[in-house]
C-alpha cells in the first residue's frame, strides 16, 4: 500500500509542479502582452483572469487555456474595450464548435477584428454570412476611424454561426465530466 501512496504522491507532485510553471508562464506573457500594447484594451491582468474564469465556467476550457487565447487576442491592439469580451465568447464558441484550439479561433478572431475590411473576403468564403451591405458599413466605419463598429460586424457574423456552441458543449454529460477533471 505505501508504494502505491508514495507513486500517487510523486504524480500528484508533478501534475502540481507542471501547472503551476504553466499559470506562471501564461501570467507572465498576459503581463507581456499588456505592457507591449500599452495595454489598449483597458482591461488590467485582475480583471482578464476573472474574466478567464468566468468563460471558464462556461465552458469546456481551462482558465488558463482561455488565458493564452486572451494573450493572442491582445496582441491585436485594435481589440479593446467591449469588444474584447465579446469577442472571447465568440473565441471559444468558435473552438467548441469547429474543435478548434482556443489559441487558433482567437488568431482567427483576432485578425478578422485587426483590419475588419481587409478580413471580410476571407470570412465568406470561410462560410461565415456576411451581405455586401454589410462589407460596405465595415468599409465606411473603418474609413471614418469607428472601429468598433466595423468589429461589431465581424462579431454579429461569427455569433451568427457559432453563438452559444461552448455552453451547449459545456452542459453535456462529457462535458460535465471535462467540468470535474478540470477542478
């Protein structure tokens, strides 16, 4: 029996040790990624990791997976204010839905809100629904210096698709499951 306890321990050690190198890892490029932005998105490390567990909680992913999609996120300055939060959501809608890695949907997200106009042709032919008229409100907020109008767009069309995809994968019995490793 005490072999067995002594194996458990040293696994559990290392599990420990291992999680705690990767939250100080994510942490430290969350600081990174803020100070080389100069933190455009007006959010502080506190409140990003609180917003990490919140969509944690949502959600099949870790906050510290959530934590790397934010870093991605952030390194588009242009992504800030409201947006930002919206666009995690649709960050891990993306990822539940399509089984993608969050740091892929948030490259993804990220890029399409950087230069929305710019991203439009290639959202299409990804599937995603978005009119001429719509191109055209994304090229005429862009021009007048409204972003966060043109993001909107981008946004509405990526919820369009994937709106509600982490939740519904969250509330199934594998996904309870996941729930349970995770804490």
């Amino acid at each position: 029996g005490n072999i067995i306890a002594t194996i458990g321990t040293g696994l559990f050690l290392n599990k420990f040790i291992t999680e705690t190198k990767n939250a100080e890892q994510e942490q430290a490029q969350l600081a990174a990624v803020l100070q080389s932005t100069g933190n455009a998105a007006g959010f502080t490390q506190k409140q990003l990791n609180l917003m990490a567990d919140s969509l944690a909680k949502s959600s099949n992913y870790t906050a510290g997976q959530i934590t790397e999609a934010q870093t991605r996120l952030l390194s588009y300055a242009r992504v800030t204010g409201d947006t930002l939060p919206r666009a995690m959501q649709n960050v891990i809608d993306m990822s539940a839905r399509m089984g993608m890695d969050v740091r892929q949907s948030a490259e993804t997200i990220g890029k399409a809100l950087d230069i929305p106009s710019e991203r439009l042709t290639a959202l299409s032919r990804q599937g995603f629904k978005i009119t001429e008229e719509e191109k055209e409100l994304v090229k005429a907020f862009e021009a007048t210096g409204d972003v966060a109008k043109a993001q909107a767009i981008i946004l509405q069309a990526v919820e369009g698709s994937y709106e509600g995809a982490a939740l519904a994968a969250r509330n199934t019995l594998g996904g309870a499951l996941t729930a349970l490793q995770k804490n």
